[in-house]
C-alpha cells in the first residue's frame, strides 16, 4: 500500500524487522568475507557493502519518514 500523502510505500513492522535481520546478516557476511580475503579492497567484500549501504539507506528512510509522521 502507498500513502497518498507522501507517495511512499507503507511497510509493516513485521516488514522492518525482517529488514533489520537482513542488514544484520549482511554485515555478518561482510566481516566473514573481510576476515576470509584480508581485504577491504577485494570485490566480494566491497560488494557486500554496497549492498549493506543501500539496506541501511532504506530503513533509514523508512525510520526517518515513520518518526517525522508521528511528530505531525
């Protein structure tokens, strides 16, 4: 579902702990590959992060966008 408000896609709590248990996992992953390469330049690790940047960048948007809702 959307908001009409905002345009933004409404996410569910139950949606958001799985999003939190998904960055979770990535950065797990990420520091095992980190300690498997013994490098943050190799292309796994830095791929990894990317991915975990883009996870964090969407809860952070659906935090931020939740906490100014209940400010209104």
């Amino acid at each position: 579902m959307t908001c009409a408000r905002t345009g933004l896609k409404l996410v569910s709590s139950s949606s958001v702990r799985r999003l939190e248990d998904e960055i979770y996992a990535l950065r797990m992953k990420m520091e095992q590959s980190y300690v498997e390469e013994e490098t943050f330049s190799s292309e796994k690790v830095i791929g990894l992060s990317r991915l975990l940047d883009t996870k964090i960048n969407e809860y952070m948007r659906f935090t931020n966008h939740r906490g100014k809702a209940q400010l209104s």
